[in-house]
C-alpha cells in the first residue's frame, strides 16, 4: 500500500493512499458534525433536568438561572479536535480549505431546508402527524428546522471566525514550542477559539442583527449576552480540557496508521508546501 506524500498520484491511488485517505476522513467527521450542530442547535436543554440534578440558579451580570444550551455545543468540542488534527497534519490550508467547504455545505443545507418548508405538505402526512400528537406538522417542521435568519448568519460567521482563529493559535503556540506540548497547542487554540466563537454568534443573532434590522427577537441586553456566553463557554472549556487525551489517543493512532516516517514527513511540510 502506497504511503509517500508525493502529489502526482493517480484517480485510483488517491483510495489507497494513507495520508489522503486519513484526510477523506477527517473531512468527513469534520463536516458532518458541524452540519449536524448546526441542524440540532434549535433545540435550548436545561443541563440541570436532563442529568438530574436541582438548579444551580447561577448569577452573573444580574442575570439568574438554570444551565441552558444549545444542543449544538455537544458536537462542537468533537470539530474542534478534528481541527487540531488536521492542522497537526495538513497545515492551515488544509483547514481553511475545509472550513470554506463547510461554510458553503452549510449554507447550501440552510437554502434546501428554506425551499423544503415552502412545499405544501400532504394531507396524509398531516393526517398521520396528527394521529402521533402533532397537531400542525407543518409548522412544526418550520419551527425546527426553519431557524431566524440572524442565527443562521451569526453561527455561520462564528463558525469559520473560531475557526480561523483556532489554526492561527495552533500555529503560534507549535511554532515557540515545537513538536512537544501537543497538549498545549491543542487545548489552547480550542479555549481561544471557542471564546470567539461563543461572543460572534449571540452577539449577531440576538444583539447586533435584532438591533439594526429589527425582527421577532427582541435585541437582548449586554447583561443577558455576556451571562449566556460565560455559561456556554464555561461548558466548551470543561469540554475541551477533557477531549485532551482523546487528541493524543488519535495522534497516536495516526502517526501508527501512517507510518513514523510520513507522519513527520507530513508534519515538516505542512506550512511548507504554499502552493
């Protein structure tokens, strides 16, 4: 089985071929599950109820409250150790390029469900709904998968800003540290990013977009938004502490699936090769 990274490779050896094969499939982890936060992020949980356990009525900024989230934060911490490995491996164009084809996947997801919502529904599958407890099937699939508009721009903005910032601090903390400490260059591009990412998508969908465009939601005050964003990050945070093993567990079976020597091949020019 072939495993040099040299670039002239046929249709066919791309398959076979280890370090394009293994970025088939981190692509594939890395795009499916930011598509599904996306699609799953409508849905608010309180973390209280669901493990059982008595409100914790936080309070910050004069804000009170349960733990509340978006679904979506459960897959984020799994995108973010894919980026950490592709970047590990394929350097910041690899992930850029990924992050753009995401962006784009995503939007292109958001315009199928938009045209989805606007065929009318079958009376048997009305019916049917009807007869599971859904009342208004229609409206049901529009309020679940039919998200605001400032939501879908600002996790979408937040999305590819974190990213970006994620592969330039993976870059600047690899480059005083070297190959050592992957550790730190993992769980410390994951915190900065996620901060970023937590501020951009409240701040534009429930602050800056209902502020200069109006619309249903009412602009939320500064209190609310930094309240939400500590929480949520506070949750990315304990999150991306303890997916540091699971980095090292999967850099450990790269670098075996690879081969020692095309793993540091890979490693030494990843920032490299510019064209």
């Amino acid at each position: 089985m072939p495993t040099s990274t040299s670039s002239s490779l046929s249709s066919t050896d791309v398959i076979s071929h280890r370090p394009s094969r293994l970025f088939i499939i981190l692509a594939g982890f890395f795009v499916a599950n930011a598509l599904v936060a996306e699609l799953i992020g409508v849905k608010i949980f309180t973390l209280e109820d669901s493990l059982g356990l008595a409100p914790w009525d936080f309070n910050l900024f004069g804000e009170t409250g349960s733990l509340q989230f978006s679904a979506g934060v459960l897959l984020w911490p799994v995108v973010f150790v894919m980026t950490d490995l592709l970047n590990e491996y394929y350097g910041k164009r690899g992930v850029r390029l990924l992050s753009y084809l995401t962006v784009g996947l995503i939007l292109y997801a958001f315009l199928m469900i938009f045209i989805a919502i606007q065929l009318v529904p079958a009376d048997w599958w009305v019916e049917q709904s009807i007869n599971h407890g859904v009342p208004d099937s229609q409206a049901a699939f529009r309020v679940t998968f039919g998200q605001g508009m400032f939501i879908i721009v600002g996790s979408v903005s937040a999305f590819l800003l974190a990213q970006l910032t994620d592969v330039f601090v993976f870059r600047r903390i690899r480059k005083s540290t070297g190959e050592s400490r992957l550790w730190l260059r993992a769980t410390g591009s994951t915190l900065v990013s996620q901060l970023v990412d937590s501020l951009v998508v409240l701040g534009i969908a429930f602050k800056l977009g209902p502020e200069l465009f109006g619309g249903i939601i009412e602009p939320w005050p500064w209190s609310r938004l930094l309240a939400v964003a500590t929480v949520q990050y506070a949750f990315k945070f304990t999150a991306a502490i303890l997916m540091t093993p699971v980095i090292y567990i999967f850099h450990g079976w790269i670098d075996r699936y690879l081969g020692h020597e095309v793993a540091t091949q890979m490693k030494s020019q990843r920032e490299v090769k510019r064209h």
